[in-house]
C-alpha cells in the first residue's frame, strides 16, 4: 500500500517535470542553435522567449487535426502513440539518484513513515537490456508513420529508419556491452555505483577513465549511434527536409505531429541518460566532497543569481529590469536548497547527474548547430564499415583486459 | 636449468617469423632472426651444459600429457643426459655455423625466407629428437626432420630432379619409419610405455626373441634414417637440394639420427646379440659399397655424400660391435669434417659459379686458398691421419671391430683407405691441376670463410677436445682392446696409403685412372652407375606396385565394384522417384498440409503407443 | 496475481496469434506477431526468464520483425490475392488444425497431469549470469557453432540480395 | 491434484503447455491456409515461438537452466533464417514479381 501510493507519487512528479522538460528543450534547442548562429532565437512570447513552449503546445493542441484520405486509418493512428510510448517508457527505469530518506513525521496522532525509497521509478534487474529492448521497438513508430501514410516520401523515410536504426543498433549494444564488463551487473543503479570512488584522490572511477579498460571510445561509438538512433542531425536521415520534404512525418499534424517530436526529444534525453549511467558514473561527482564537490552546485546557481542581479540592475532591454532580478530570487533559492544540510545527500546527486545529462544534451544541439547531413550510403557504409567493427574491437579488447588485468 | 623447451622453442619461433612474415621482411632481418634463433638456442645448451646438475643426475622435464588411455600415457618430456648433451652440442653448434654460412651461401636465392624457415623448422624438430624423452616424442622429431629435409631437397622445386629427389627420400624414409613405429608398437606391447628410462630399466627382464624383435624393427627405422643398405639410395639423390642443407641435414646431424637412436636404446641392443650383429654387418658392407662407388663419382656432392653414407656405416659398425661410444664419438668427429667437407664443396661450387663436376675445376688453390686450406684439414681429418678427429673415432671404431671380429677390422681398414683415397681425389681434382672450367673463380665472402674455419679447427683438434667415450663412460664402460697401438699403425699406413695413391693418380700421372676404368671396363661402369641399385629396386618394388594398384585398384575395384554400387543405388532410386514425384504437386501449401497430416498420424501413433508417460 | 496476469497476457497472445492467420494485410499479421512476442515476454517473465524474455525482445520484436516490416514495405506487399490451387490444404488445411490443436492439448494434459505452478519469482534461475554460465561452459560448442552459422546466414543473404544475380 | 486446486497458488504449468500448443497449432493452420509468402513465413516464427514457450516452460518445471538456452539458441537461429529468407523473398519477388506461393511452383516438372 504504502509502496503503491509512494510510487504513484514519484509517478506524478515525473511525469510533470518530465513533460516540461521536453517542453523547455524544444525551447533550449532553438535558443542554443540561435546563438550558435548569432540570432536572439525565441524572446517574443514571455521573458527571453521562456513561455514560447506554452505556445507552441497550446497552439498545437488548438490546431485541427488533419487525417489525409488516402492513408490507412488506424496504424496512421497507432504509429504516434506508439512512438511516444516506447519514448516515455525507457524514462521509468532509469535510475537518477540516491535513495530518499523521509523521517516518521507525527501528523494527528498518526506516524508516517520513516519511509526509504531510490529515486527511480521501477528498479529492473535487466536495465539496460531493457533500454535496448524498448529502444529497439521504437522503429515501429516510425516505420508504421512512414508506411500508413501512404506517401513516397514518408514510405520512404519509414523504410530509410527502420534500415537505419537496425543497422546502429549493433555497434550500440556492442558500446554498451563493454562497461556492463567492467561493471559486472546489467542494473542501472548497479552500474552507476560501480563508477563511485576515485584514483588518487581525484580522478573519478567513471567508466571512461577506470582502470583495466577505459571506455572512451565505447563512450564515443555509443554518442554517434545515439545521434542515430534518435534520428538527429547528422543522421536525420528519416525525416530530411530537402529530400524528403519531411520524412515519414509528411502527413502529420497537430497533436500527432507533435507527439513525434515529444517521441524524439524523450529519446534524446533517454539516450543522454543511460550515457551517463554507463559511461559519465551516474550521480557521482566529478571530484570528491572531501574537495568539496558538495558546494558546487549552491555555487553556481549562486553565481547564476549573482549574474542576473547585475544585469538586472543596469539592464540591456528596458524589461530586463523586472525578469532578471526575479531569476535572481529563483536561482538564490535553488541555491539555498541545495546548500540546505538535511537535502543535500538527495540534491547534490540529482544535481551532478543532471548536469552531466544535461550538458550531453547540450551537445546533440551543439552538434545539430554544426554538422551538415550524411548522404545514405555514407551513413550505412559508416555504420557498417567503421562503426561496428571497431566497437566489437573494442569489446575483444575490454574482455581481454578484464579477463588478463586482476 | 628449468626451460629446457626453449631450446626447440627458439627456432621455433623464428620459423613462425620467418615463416609467417619472411615474405615482407628484409634480408637483414631474416638472417637476423633465423641465425639468432639457432645461435640463442646454442647458447642455451651451453648454459644446461655448464650447470653443474646435469652430468651427474640427469634432468627430466614433464611439461604435458599428450596421451593418456588407462595405464598407458605419454608426457611431453624432455631429458638431459650426456649423450643428449654431446648431440645437443653437435646439432646446435654445427647447426648456428651453418645458418651463418647459409647466409652467405644463399644470398642470391629466390625464396630466401622460405629456406630459412625451413631449416630453423629442421633445428626445432632436430631437437625435439634429441631432448626426447620417449619414444614417441623422438619419432615426432623424427618424422619432422623427414618433412623437412623432404622441404629443402625439394627447394629448387622448378627442377624436377629436386623434387623426384625430394619425394624419393620421403617414401624410402617411409619404409624407415614404418620399422620403427612397429618397433614403438612392439615396445607399448611389451614394456606398456614409451619412457625411455622404464623400458630400459625394464630391458633385462624381457625374453631375448622381443628384444631382438624390437631392435631389428628399430635397425630398420635406422637404415632408412641413417641412409644404410638396403636404403641407402636416397641420400645421394638428396645433394639436389641446396649445399648447406647437405651439410646440416644429410651429413651433421639428420642423417645421424639412427645412430643416435641404436646408441640411445643400447640397453635394448646389447641384449639383442643377433640384432647387433646385423647392425655391424650392415654397417661394414655399406661403409665398403659406398666407399667403392665413391672412387667413381665425378660430382663432388655425390662423392661427399658417399663418403658420408660410408662413415655412416663405419658408425653403425661401431655400435654393432657394441662400442656404442666410439660410434657417438666418429658421430661427433664426422660432424665437424664432413660439414666441412660439403661447406668447403659449396664454397668450391659457388666459386665455380655452380659448376659441380670436378672434371670441370681445378687449380683452384690460387682462386681460393682458404677454402683449399679448410678442405685439406677436413680431408685429412676424414682420412684418418694422425691426431686428427677423424683419426681417434675411426681407431677407436676398428679397435673395437677387431675386439669383435678381426675380419670386420680388416674390411673397415681397407674401406678406410678407400675413403682416403676418393676425398684426397677429390681434393686433388678440385684444387691442383689447371682451372678447366668456365668464368674467373673467386674465393667466397667470409660469412662463408668463417665457419669453414672454425669447423676446420674443430675437425683437427676436435679428438683431443673432446674425449667422448671419457665423458660417456658411466653410460657405455670402454673395453680395452690389446695391441691397440699395432691396430692404429695399420689403420693410419692404409690411410696415408689411400692419399698416396690418389696424389699419385691424380696429379702425378693423370691418365692413370683412365687406364684403370678401360682396364676394369665393366665392373667399373657397374660401380660408376652405383651398382644400378636404383633400377633394380624400380623393376623389383615400384613397377609392380604400380601395376597392381592401376589393374586391381583402379579398373578392378574402384571402376568395377564401388562405380557399380553407385550407380545401382543411383538406378533403384530414380525409379522410385519416378513413382513418388506424383505427390509433389509443387505447391508449398501442400507440402506443408502433408507435413501436417505427418504430424497428426505420428501423434496418434504415440497415443496409441502410449509413448507418453 | 499470477493468475491474472497470464490470463491476461495468454489471450493477448492467442488474439494476435489468430490475427496473425486471419488477418488479410501482411503488415497486419506482422505486428500482430509483435503483439504475440511481446506478451510471450511478458509470460517469460512471469516464468523466471528475465533474459530470455529481453532478448525476446530485442531480437525478434526488435530485429526479426523489423526485418520483416521493411521487407513489406520494401515489397509493397498488398492484400493477398485468392485463387486458391491446392486442393491439399483446403481439404486437409481445417481438419488437420483441428486435429494437431486437440491431440496437443490432450496430450499436454495427459503428458503433464501434475507438474508445478507457476508464481512470479518462486524461481531465479534464469537470469543473465546464470544463462551466461551455462552458454559459456557447457553449451560452448554450441554457442560457437551457432556463431558461424550466422556468419554463413550473413554472407548468404548478402549473397541472395545482391543487384546482379550471375 | 487438479488445476483448480493448484491455482491457489499460482498458475499451473500445464497452462503454460496448452497455450503453447494453441499457438503451435494456430501457427500450423496459417502456415497452409495463407498465401503470401511472407505470412507463411511469419507463421512459422510464430511456431518457433509457442515451442520456446514450452522450452521456457519445461526450464522452470525442472529448475534447469538449459531451457532457456535452448530458447536462446531456437531464437538465433531463427534470426539467421529470417535473414536468409528474406533475402530469398525478395530475389523470388526480383524474379517473378509475385509473393504467391501458389504461384512459385516451377520445382514442379
């Protein structure tokens, strides 16, 4: 009982901040990408554009939705929600913290608690099969959008997927097998605990830097399938503008279309994860508390707050002067919460761990902002002719070392 | 001395290089590895030889068991006695000289690479032999240095003669080998293990007919190894192959193996009187029929390599009169003269530019005056001139041959004189006289000249160096021969005697030896075309062989009976299928309903059965 | 608990398994079989599979029946056509289900009469460790020669798929 | 003891079995009644997969793991034969440019 309605409330609160992200990284893309290209990006709707998402959603919503007459009704119907479901299901095993411990509280009379929880919805013992697993049904979105659809060019962007991501599939499970062999455990939280700890004091035992067999480039094979496998740019091939107007998504709209983008950014920031579980050591921090890698995060949103106090006493744009010292107020509070003893054991991990997510987040858009698009044979032969073989060389050469080095 | 494997390992390893990369590699670097690999594994020796522990109890290493069915078993061991000691020295040593000469040698060959590889495979499995431990393991020696010898006769093998040859010495070799794993089975019988230190403890104990038995399959093996009648006729075929390969193989070390294998088992031997006797007889008769053939022979190769098949027969007579430490000791003395022999011919040749007959060399004491010097040393030594090498395990051998049987010293003393006259003439021929070949002879590199010398040292000092029934003497006791020093006069006069004559023949009065061959007319041509053994052995073994296997085998058996049988069934089956192709509608779906309805049939059936439970 | 979730899992099973046959689209009947593996993972969870049930997944519903998608739609694969000319299975097509369904179940019945229950957990013999013991120990041989049998495979198809077929 | 009576506590293998034997038996009746090439395939994975239930099933009935490896290797091996296949299919479909098996009958005469 307990358990259920503890769960339920984690659920909840998932869900919620879980949805908004997606929303704000719609948001964060364009703003990065702008400034990348030295635009302003979104800054009409609301303060620097922060309430564009609400927009885009509500315009979204309000939109009709149009169902072509030629395509074939239910699986044009089935392929979204499918999409977004095989998105949004990986989220619920990945593991983002610590446990939780909350005191018994007396209230009325009655005690609740003491309660113990991990901060992760559902503990699997087989994570990150079950990630591979989940990500590897999420072609039939695709593939069913680009096939009911019943147009050349989303017949062909569902075809151009589904070969795409069967072919990167390979080379990313074999990236992701090399830690689990070091790790020595298939559960995600397991893993993540199997990269605490530091050598020399500093350098963190993290996948890519521990000892017999350093996973750097398992870690950079799985980034490029990644980018694959969520079909971003460089291997957006599925739904690439100029040559297939849209893709498999040509004849969608509305909620539809946009539960295709909600799919893509939910894999994203999935992908982002289990990256940083695998191969970025999870929620340990970069360096350990004894050097005080605790008071990093109150300082930086301190820091963050410190900015946007200055700016907003002598401000560029005229209403600089009422949004910015408000962030300010935000960001001290963070700060406060995070420098706040009782919390810190459950924020200071929650804080390392987004920021690493974070930051590979910031990379995909990084690299959208830079890189042009693969033309098709390239990217199989690339998938076929480098990537593979050298992630199962790297596999071969990681058993070796973990079987030879005691 | 814990890594006794690494004595084969080393050139092992090397042929894996050599063998796997040579084509790709520089020159540079195969001498490199093919000469340090031997020269390593030479060094290796010398530290077991130099470690005190050896000599007094011998090392035995068991690295693994190869075979293992109830009580029999068979380890991969290695052991260190003396005699193993002394072939190790004679193998590795001579073997390092050789790959340095060889470097020289064959510095314009094609497929240098491959030759190196091959002869550092050849030190492996020589090796192998030698550090043997049991049977089994010296026979997979044994049959590796068959291979490779089988390899590097056949290295020229854009010449059909090298590869005829090469295939010659493969299959007389067979028969060799056929002896001795039947001689191996017979001794599993009977001893019910291959260790040589058990069946030897065990020897005394058996009835004499087994032993007999075992030794005569064994001295079977051994003539075909050791080149003795009746298989003798490969070795001369087996000059075709490259002059360093005649020198390491078939004069130093391979064709010692039979030796070396009588003298292992001599606890065998000795209670097998009728088997050693056969050996002595065999072994005198081939020292004179060689040594008679050899008086004719115009290719120097072939006259060394007669020369070679006769001291090898003067060994066995050794060990067949039982003085198993002489034969040891004329092994190790002949190694040093007789690869110096064949090293000096290649140098001769290649200052010939390839020219092999001596009725086309001479006066070649001006072009090339080491080689000359190296080759007197070696000629002396072989003729058994006093103080020399030869000299002491020659006497030693007939001392003891008359001990034995006094007419087997006198045949052993006339082919000593033979053998002294057919090298000297062959000296004579090469270096006196005028240059009556083609070209400017020039003398060879040094890296050639080098190892002539040491091995002209050895061949002079190596009697005194090393004493060998001295150092054998705990394994094989000396038998003191009366009137020794009566024995040596006669031996060393017939060997001077032998010299004198060919100078006489050869320089003095060159038309003399044709006289003598017109004079002797038949038999002469007889001998010179070896007794025409060869064609005999081809109408009385091959031909028949290969008409019985194409009348019977082929058209009989294969053509008539089993074609027959295939094609009946072939027949039967087509008519039935004739009957059958009428189900096969050719629709998939029909196919899979007859598979269902299969299904259901052999269901039932297992109902009715009560097949389960 | 059980109970309820193999009955619910076993009718998703059967249901697709039928829409499978019944269905007249191919593209139907293939994530209709996806309908059938995935629940059949789910019933090897339920029977202590964990890794089974993953690899399931992620090879059939994952690879397999990807494959077969694409073919279908790279075929454009239509409604299939009737005219039916094997008189076999249309005599013996029905029956013979009929018959193999019932002596299966009868024989299952009275094979197994007493065999265990099932409940979720009562067993963890089937995890990834366990399974990758038993495959790298005593089921190496085979597990090697499945290796190359789907290098063959590989090699096979690439062979068959090739533009020019001389 | 009966089913009903083992349900108290948990599911009966024999469940387990029967459902597999359904499936087998659903995947036999598509295999001759459908036409297009590529259903009949798909029936056949389908009985693969009711065999694996049983291999599965038998595995925790004896508390042995080799079921699952037998499941394990029924499911490479029938990765490798879709693979094949359906490289087969599509040369069929080059050739003949239909997917009726009624129609690729030519091994007949």
């Amino acid at each position: 009982m307990e358990f259920l309605v503890i769960t339920l409330i984690k659920l909840a609160l998932i869900t919620f901040i879980f949805m908004t992200t997606l929303a704000y990284l719609q948001w964060v893309e364009r703003k990065v990408i702008a400034h990348v290209q030295v635009r302003m990006g979104p800054s009409r709707v609301g303060p620097h554009g922060l309430l564009q998402p609400l927009a885009d959603v509500i315009k979204l919503i309000t939109k009709e939705g149009v169902m072509p007459p030629h395509v074939n009704g239910g699986y044009y119907l089935l392929a979204p929600f499918l999409a977004v479901f095989m998105a949004l299901i990986s989220i619920s095993i990945i593991p983002f913290g610590g446990a939780i411990d909350i005191p018994a509280i007396q209230l009325a009379g009655k005690t609740f608690g003491p309660y113990h929880t991990m901060m992760e919805l559902a503990s699997v013992n087989m994570g990150v099969l079950m990630i591979l697993a989940v990500s590897s049904m999420g072609v039939y979105g695709i593939a069913l959008a680009g096939w009911s659809s019943n147009n050349k060019y989303a017949l062909l962007g569902g075809l151009r997927s589904s070969a795409q991501m069967i072919s990167y599939e390979l080379p990313m499970s074999l990236a992701i097998a090399s830690p689990l062999l070091t790790a020595g455990s298939l559960q995600l939280r397991g893993i993540a605990d199997s990269q605490a700890g530091f050598y020399l004091g500093f350098v963190p035992k993290w996948a890519i830097f521990q000892m017999p067999a350093p996973q750097i480039f398992a870690f950079i094979i799985f980034m490029i399938a990644a980018f694959a496998e969520t079909n971003r740019i460089p291997f957006d091939l599925p739904e690439a503008e100029n040559e297939l107007v849209a893709g498999f998504h040509v004849e969608y709209s509305s909620m539809t279309f946009a539960s295709f983008f909600m799919a893509e950014y939910a894999n994203m920031v999935t992908v982002c994860s289990v990256g940083t579980l695998l191969f970025l050591g999870g929620w340990q921090p970069l360096w350990p508390a004894a050097l005080g890698s605790n008071f990093v995060a109150p300082a930086i949103f301190l820091g963050a707050g410190l900015i946007c106090l200055y700016h907003g006493l002598n401000p560029a744009r005229p209403f600089d002067r009422y949004t910015l010292p408000v962030f300010a107020v935000v960001f001290f509070g963070l700060a406060g919460l995070m420098a706040f003893p009782p919390l810190v054991p459950v924020l200071t991990p929650l804080f390392w761990f987004l920021a690493k997510v974070g930051f590979l987040l910031f990379v995909f858009i990084w690299i959208r902002a830079t890189l042009p698009r693969f033309r098709y044979d390239q990217l199989m032969s690339f998938a076929w002719k480098f990537l593979f073989p050298a992630a199962l060389l790297n596999l071969l050469v990681t058993g070796f070392l973990v079987a030879l080095v005691p | 001395m814990q890594n006794l494997w690494l004595i084969p390992a080393l050139p092992f390893i090397g042929f894996l290089i050599n063998g796997i990369f040579g084509r790709k590699l520089p020159k540079v670097a195969i001498n490199a590895i093919a000469v340090l690999s031997v020269v390593l594994s030479f060094g290796l020796v010398v530290g077991v030889g130099l470690s005190s522990d050896w000599g007094t109890n011998p090392v035995h290493q068991h690295y693994f068991t190869w075979i293992k069915s109830g009580a029999f078993e068979v380890g991969w061991d290695f052991a260190v006695d003396k005699l193993t000691m002394i072939m190790l020295m004679i193998v590795t040593g001579i073997g390092s000289l050789i790959h340095i000469y060889a470097t020289g040698y064959m510095a314009h060959e094609e497929g240098y690479y491959r030759f190196f590889a091959y002869l550092n495979l050849f030190m492996f499995f020589m090796l192998n032999l030698v550090l043997a431990a049991n049977y089994l393991i010296l026979f997979v020696g044994w049959e590796g240095v068959g291979l490779c010898s089988y390899l590097l006769i056949g290295f020229y093998f854009v010449k059909k003669s090298a590869t005829t040859a090469g295939n010659k010495a493969f299959i007389v070799n067979r028969i060799g080998d056929f002896g001795f794993s039947l001689a191996m089975f017979l001794i599993v019988v009977s001893f019910g293990t291959l260790d040589f230190a058990k069946v030897f403890e065990a020897a005394p104990g058996k009835s004499v007919e087994v032993l007999t038995a075992i030794a005569m399959l064994m001295l079977l093996g051994a003539t075909g190894k050791s080149a003795q009648i009746p298989l003798y006729v490969w070795l001369p075929d087996a000059m075709e192959g490259p002059t360093p390969v005649s020198a390491l193989i078939h004069a130093a070390t391979m064709v010692t193996a039979g030796v070396y294998m009588c003298s292992r088992s001599a606890a065998i031997f000795t209670h097998a009187p009728a088997a050693m006797e056969l050996v002595a007889i065999i072994g005198l008769l081939t020292a004179v029929f060689a040594a008679t053939i050899g008086m004719t022979q115009y290719d120097i190769k072939k006259v060394f390599a007669y020369s070679t098949v006769s001291q090898l027969g003067y060994m066995f007579l050794g060990v067949g009169v039982g003085a198993f430490s002489a034969g040891v000791w004329h092994l190790m003395t002949h190694a040093f003269f007789k690869a110096l022999l064949f090293l000096g011919a290649g140098s001769v040749i290649h200052a010939c530019h390839g020219e092999q007959d001596m009725r086309h060399m001479g006066g070649l004491r001006k072009y090339a005056p080491w080689t000359m010097g190296t080759l007197a040393c070696a000629s002396l030594a072989i003729a058994g001139f006093p103080f020399t090498s030869g000299f002491f395990s020659k006497d030693a051998i007939l001392g003891a041959a008359f001990a034995h049987a006094p007419w087997m010293f006198w045949v052993g003393v006339i082919t000593a004189g033979m053998t002294a006259f057919y090298v000297w003439r062959a000296f004579w021929m090469t270096f006196w006289g005028e240059y009556k070949g083609h070209g400017h002879p020039h003398e060879s590199p040094w890296s050639m000249l080098g190892p002539l010398v040491v091995l002209a040292f050895l061949s002079i000092a190596g009697g005194f160096l090393f004493n060998v029934p001295k150092i054998l003497e705990s394994m094989f006791p000396i038998k003191e021969v009366e009137g020794e020093m009566t024995l040596t006069a006669i031996s060393v006069t017939f060997g001077l005697l032998g010299i004198g004559i060919s100078y006489y023949m050869y320089v003095v009065n060159t038309e003399l030896p044709g006289k003598i061959a017109n004079s002797l007319g038949g038999f002469y041509r007889l001998v010179y075309d070896k007794y025409r053994v060869d064609e005999a052995y081809d109408t009385a073994v091959v031909q028949p062989l290969v008409e019985g296997s194409t009348t019977v085998l082929w058209h009989g058996v294969d053509q008539g009976v089993i074609d027959g049988i295939v094609n009946g069934v072939g027949h039967q089956s087509k008519g039935i299928g004739g009957v059958l192709r009428r189900i096969q509608s050719g629709n998939i779906r029909s196919y899979a309903t007859w598979v269902a309805v299969g299904a259901v049939a052999l269901l039932i059936a297992l109902g009715l059965g009560g097949g389960v439970r | 608990m059980d109970l309820f979730f193999f009955s619910l899992f076993a009718f998703i099973a059967l249901i697709c398994a039928v829409n499978v046959v019944l269905q007249k689209h191919p593209i139907s009947s293939a994530l209709s079989l996806v309908g059938v593996m995935a629940s059949l993972a789910v019933l090897y969870l339920l029977l202590g599979a964990e890794f089974v049930a993953m690899s399931q997944v992620i090879v059939y519903a994952g690879a397999v029946m990807v494959l077969f998608v694409f073919v279908i739609m790279l075929l454009n694969a239509g409604i299939e056509v009737h005219h039916g000319r094997s008189w076999m299975a249309k005599l013996l097509g029905f029956p013979a289900f009929l018959a193999i369904l019932g002596l299966l179940c009868f024989f299952v019945q009275r094979g197994f009469p007493n065999v265990g229950s099932v409940r979720f957990g009562d067993w963890e013999g089937g995890g990834a460790q366990q399974v990758g013991y038993a495959l790298f120990t005593e089921y190496l041989l085979p597990f090697e020669v499945t290796s190359v049998l789907i290098l063959i495979a590989i090699i096979g198809a690439i062979v068959l798929a090739r533009k020019e077929l001389d | 003891m009966d089913p009903l009576e083992m349900m108290k506590n948990g599911v009966p293998e024999t469940f387990y079995l029967t459902l597999s034997a359904m499936l087998f038996a659903i995947g036999v009746a598509g295999f001759m009644i459908r036409r297009n090439i590529i259903t009949v395939f798909m029936c056949i994975e389908l009985m693969l997969n009711a065999v694996n239930l049983s291999f599965i099933t038998f595995a925790h009935q004896h508390k042995q793991v080799s079921g699952h490896l037998f499941a394990f290797f029924v499911m490479v091996v029938a990765a490798a034969e879709a693979a094949v296949g359906l490289a087969i299919i599509l040369t069929v479909f080059k050739n003949r440019s239909t997917l009726n098996i009624d129609e690729i009958n030519t091994l007949k005469n």
